[in-house]
C-alpha cells in the first residue's frame, strides 16, 4: 500500500500545468476509433483510468499507439470493430465501462465488460435501462444493474429518453449507441450535465443538435479523422486552487485549463466563498473554452451549496469540502446524493476522514453540514481507493498542523499521478511518497 505524507505547509507559489482532462482524454480515444483514418491527440491523460479506455479499444481491434506524450487512433470506422477474445477490463474506470457499453451496444458481435471491485458494485442500470430500450441484449448481475455486463449488440433503434439523474455518463452512453441508428436518438435530462460529449461529437464532424436540456445526434454517420489538443482537467486543478487558497502567503498560476461551464462550478463555489481566483487569457479549443488560473491565499466564509451548482462540481465536492474546515461558519452541502455511489461513498468518506484531523463536519441524506474555522491536526488517513479523497486529504494536510499520512495513495495514479511532485515543485511540504 502506498503512503503519502504531507506537512504543514508556509506558502505554495510558482507556475504549473495541470494533466490533460480525463472525461476527455476517454471520449478522444474512443471517437478516434470510430472515426475512419489516423487521428492525433495531444495532452492526453496518461492515468490508470484513461490508459484502461486504450487497452480496451486495442482489444477491439484498434491501433493505439503513443510517442512523446502524442497518442495516435487508428479508426477504423463505425463497423469496423473486432469481437474481443478476452473480457474487457475497465479497472476503476466508470466513464470507460459507461460510455464503452453504449458503444458495444450496436457492435454485430458480444463482448463482456467487468472493472475493478469498487466499479462492480457501481450502478450500471441507469445505462442498461436505454440501452435494452435501443434493442441491446444485457445481462448482468441484480439484472443487468452490476457488471459484469454481457452485451450482444446491434439492430438498434433510436429512442427519446429522458434520464433520471444528471448523468454525463447516462447521457454519452445512449449518444454514441445511437450514432449506430439510423435516425436520430435524443435525450433529455433533468439538469445539464458535463457536454464533453456533444462537444466533441461536433469536432468529429457528427450531426448533433443541442437545445437546452434535450440532445439528439443523427446515427449513420461516422466521426472524421482529427486533431486535437486535450486541455488540463478542471478537476485536478481545483486541487490547486483550494491548496492555493488555504496556504498561506500563497500564489498559483495554472495554465491551460479547460473551463467548460458545465464543469466550472468549483470555481463559482470557491468565489462565493471568497477565494482570490483570476480567469486570465480565455482561448477555446476544439470548441472546448480553455484558460489561465492564478489562485492567491484568502480568507474564506461558509456558503450553502446545492442545485445546478452540484451537478457542474460533483467530482469537486470533497475537496470544497476540505476547504469549508477551513472557512469560517458553516457550510452546507445538499442535493449531492449522487456521491454515494461514485468510486466510494465519497459523503461518508470524506466526512469520516476529515474528522480524524478535527474538522467538524455532519453527514447529511444528500451531503454535508460543516462547521468551518476549527484547528486542524495531522492525522492518519485513509483514501478509501477513492483518487478525489486522497487528493482532498492530501490538500487540507498542507494546511494542518503536523503531519498528515494518507495510506492507500496508489489511487492517485487514476487521475492526477503526478501530484506529489506538483506539490513540492510549488513548495509544499511533501514529505514522503512511498
């Protein structure tokens, strides 16, 4: 198991760039192959997750090649997929198993999808639901609701479906099952989750149409070859940015960091609560808004947080929780019960380790009550084998008092495996890694 310690930290400054984001990195990868030619990625997240995507678009018989940090897909079209001779492996990956299964769905061929242990008691019936109404025979555990997931593909349909949850992931599965329709397959959500999908969808040259909350991509029609440029991950940025504002004497510039507003609530719930963050040099690329973060040290006040707000920062809410223990009064945390069922119960989990370091945080049906401005101690961690706890664990370490020792930090490796090193690069107290 590996161990990463943390120390009480005077000040974090200098200039970094962030890992290229994941949630695009898995969608470039996956496009690319069903593209028909070479298309060439740059940034591209070299994590556990996104290296599971690759492994298993070679098991179907696409080339994946990469050179000096550039990943090349040779795409062979939306037919041109080969039936696996072994199961495919997602490990920890939800955005892999999720988004592959719309994709296996309208495969002339069967194909078997399992993942890690924590992937397979992750809900999978939110994506199998659509999936069977497009056509797709699904078997799976508790009836197609765990993997592994056995799909025979093919013959789809196109079906209107409205989803249940705010699901990125829901809402790309049954896109890409519908580019194998022939007609055009919509979907509507509740709220308006991460459009990563849409986005790039467009980028590849597929038809889609977005109006509000509905989505519909036009089947039949095979993304085109491209090239293109993955921006830093959000989601790891935040890290920084919460590091940058609870460290004192502090000042963080990041660059090129994707800035999609359906990913962007971190920033808007860390404003809110009085961070200094600064927006500089605004670009897009591939129609994705990218720009530059500089993050100083602030005095931070609680908020509440719920809604739509949630939905754009459901992968930061650990870590704004982090940073609440720091805030002075209290912060409330709702609507957020789709953490439950994420890597870990991540409610329960960053709740109960906060606590050991002294925070005082309540567990809530749908997220958290926190008491912020309490003195925090090092303490012994557990990341649970959930990547965003170990992250957040190790941010608030820099800011409590000793040292702080989060075991199982092996996760990191699946979105931000270089962190350690990011940290001492800005002068934090990193001081072990083992």
């Amino acid at each position: 198991m590996a161990v990463l310690t943390v120390g009480t930290s005077k000040q974090l400054r200098g200039q970094v760039t962030v890992p290229g984001d994941k949630s695009i990195s898995h969608r470039a990868v996956m496009l690319a192959a069903l593209a028909e030619g070479s298309s060439r990625i740059e940034n591209f997240l070299f994590s556990d997750d996104c290296l599971q995507t690759a492994a298993c678009m070679r098991k179907l018989g696409i080339n994946v090649e990469w050179e000096d940090g550039v990943v090349w897909v040779e795409g062979r079209g939306l037919d041109g997929l080969s039936e696996p001779e072994d199961i495919l492996d997602a490990g920890n990956s939800g955005t892999t198993i999720r988004l592959l299964s719309g994709i296996l769905a309208g495969q002339n061929f069967t194909s078997v999808l399992t993942g890690d242990a924590s992937l397979r008691r992750r809900p999978m019936g939110r994506i199998t639901k659509p999936l069977k109404l497009m056509g797709a025979d699904i078997m799976g555990r508790q009836s197609g609701n765990l993997a592994p997931l056995a799909i025979a593909g093919g013959n789809l349909k196109p079906i209107a479906y409205q989803t249940e949850v705010a699901s990125a992931q829901v809402k790309s599965a049954v896109l890409l099952a519908g580019l194998f329709c022939d007609g055009w397959t919509e979907v509507v959500e509740p709220a308006k989750s991460r459009d990563h999908t849409e986005i790039m969808l467009q980028a590849f040259g597929v038809p889609i149409d977005v109006d509000g909350l509905k989505v519909r991509v036009k089947g039949g029609h095979a993304p085109s070859p491209c090239s293109l440029v993955v921006p830093g991950d959000l989601s790891s940025a935040a890290f920084l940015m919460v590091a940058g504002c609870i460290v004192p004497d502090s000042r963080i510039e990041i660059h090129n960091v994707g800035l999609n507003p359906t990913r962007s609530g971190i920033i808007d719930i860390l404003t809110s609560m009085g961070a200094k963050i600064t927006v500089t040099n605004r670009r897009e690329s591939m129609g994705e808004p990218v720009g530059d973060l500089i993050v100083e040290s602030s005095e931070l006040s609680g908020v509440a947080i719920g809604g739509e707000l949630v939905v754009r920062a459901i992968d930061e809410i650990p870590v704004a929780a982090a940073a609440a223990c720091l805030a002075e009064g209290v912060t409330v945390i709702r609507d957020a019960e789709e953490l439950k069922v994420k890597e870990s119960n991540r409610i329960a989990a960053i709740a109960g380790e906060l606590r050991k370091l002294g925070a005082e945080i309540e567990e809530l049906p749908d997220g958290l009550r926190i008491t912020g401005g309490k003195a925090l101690a090092g303490a012994v961690v557990d990341s649970r084998g959930d990547h965003r706890i170990a992250l957040a664990l190790a941010v608030i370490g820099l800011a409590a008092e000793g040292q702080t020792r989060i075991m199982g930090a092996e996760c990191l490796a699946v979105s931000y495996p270089g962190f350690p090193q990011t940290l001492a690069q800005l002068g934090g107290v990193v001081i072990a890694s083992e």
